[in-house]
C-alpha cells in the first residue's frame, strides 16, 4: 500500500519579484505626513516672548518679520543680518510698498537698548508702521 508517487513533478518555482504596492503606500504616506508638518517647522528660532492678554494676530496687507533672539542675534525673514543690512533690505521693502509693517518678534531678555536700535534701523528704512509679536497667556485651569 503506497500513497506516494515515484517520480516528483517539480510545482510551480516560486515568485521572484518585488511586490510594489506596498513600498508605493508607503511613500505616499510618508509624503503626506512630510506636507503636513512641514508649515509647523518654518520659525525654527527659538524665543521666549512675553505673554500679553492682547496678543492677537493681525491682517496686515503686508508684512516683514524681524527677529532679535536672546544674545541679540537680528534675522530678517529668518536670515542672520547685521544692522546696517538690515536698514539696506527695510529701504528696499520701502521703496516697493511704503506700508509694509515690521513686525517685530524680540526675546523679553532682550535689552531695550537694542530693541530700539532695530525700530530706529526700520524708521531709517521709511517704515514706520512697526507692530510687537507676543504670545497670549495660557489659560488658567478652572477648578
């Protein structure tokens, strides 16, 4: 009684190929992920700003940032510029729009020494319209 056979047929030879489906989901996926936690990532400056019940953000028509950090370091548009760069790139925004507002982001350690030397640079440029970025408080727990 035998249930086996003598000769062996070779089956069907096994799958070789990659199966992409998988590898394309999740590129997709990762790409999504990348679009939407990129706008989270522009301000990559790290500040400590006051903390103001006014602080609302405003809709000006057009608007540059201007960033002094804690050791006084100025950026303009997120790049490192010195002050007499500054005034140069401020009178160029001047000169194509002269209500562009300067909003000014400034660590609360920063001394207000310095705090002016940038406003008078903006001033010097032609822009006068100068506005102070804060954050709001937090709001306090309720018991």
């Amino acid at each position: 009684m035998s249930f086996g056979r003598l000769d062996r047929s070779l089956g069907a030879s096994p799958m070789s190929d990659i199966n992409m489906t998988p590898l394309i989901d999740v590129m997709l996926v990762l790409v999504v992920i990348f679009i939407i936690t990129a706008p989270l990532l522009a301000s990559s400056i790290k500040l400590d700003l006051p903390t103001t019940e006014a602080a609302k953000a405003g809709d000006a028509p057009q608007s540059v940032t201007v960033v002094v950090d804690a050791v006084g370091q100025t950026y303009l548009q997120d790049r490192v510029v010195a002050l007499d760069e500054l005034v140069r790139q401020l009178q160029l925004l001047a000169q194509a729009n002269p209500q562009t507002e300067v909003l000014l982001r400034a660590d609360k350690t920063v001394p207000y020494g310095r705090i002016v030397e940038v406003m008078g640079a903006a001033q010097t440029a032609g822009l006068s319209r100068i506005g102070f970025v804060a954050d709001a408080p937090a709001p306090a727990a309720k018991p």
